[in-house]
C-alpha cells in the first residue's frame, strides 16, 4: 500500500515539475518577445499555468526573501517535492525491511 502511494505521489510530482517547467519556458519566451501575450491562446495557456501553480507557490513566496525580480520558488518547490519522495521511498524501504 505504501509503495503504491509513493508511486502516485512520484507521478504527480512528475507532472508538477513539469508544469514549472512549461511555465519557466513561456515566460522567458514572453520576456524575451518571442511570443505576444496579446495573443489569446498565448495568454489563456499562460494564465492557467499561473492558476495551477500559484497555490504551490504562494506559501513559499511568502517564506523566501524577496529577491527582485528572480523567484526562486519554483525550485524551491522541485526540491521539496524531490526529498518527500526521497523521504517516503526510505520510510517504504525501512518497513519492508522490518517485515510490517
């Protein structure tokens, strides 16, 4: 049972991570001009992305100093997600171990 909820929490961090990532991408691509967030699928695509992580990333804005105009939070955010999964694989390998 154990094993199966670190291989569901290892899935959707995966998909986390990689919605940082898409959003990194788009942004750098917007500030850099080369796409036009008057564009309206450009906007709609990044205006989700910034609603789906914004709940991840709030709490850690509020935590990090503020650095001007790099976030950190969403590495931050990768990190954490990383040691959870390194934490749970360890307390699964323990209890196999033990025999419970």
């Amino acid at each position: 049972m154990l094993f199966a909820l670190i291989n569901i929490i290892s899935y959707l961090s995966m998909i986390v991570v990689t919605v940082v990532i898409v959003q990194f991408v788009l942004s750098l691509a917007i500030t850099f001009n080369i796409v036009s967030m008057t564009n309206p699928y450009v906007a709609a695509i990044y205006q989700s992305l910034n609603m789906i992580l914004d709940p991840l990333l709030n709490p850690i804005r509020k935590i990090l100093p503020d650095t001007g105009m790099i976030d950190f939070s969403p590495i931050v955010l990768i990190v954490a997600l990383r040691v959870l999964q390194m934490l749970l694989s360890g307390l699964a390998m323990d209890m196999a171990q033990a025999g419970i």
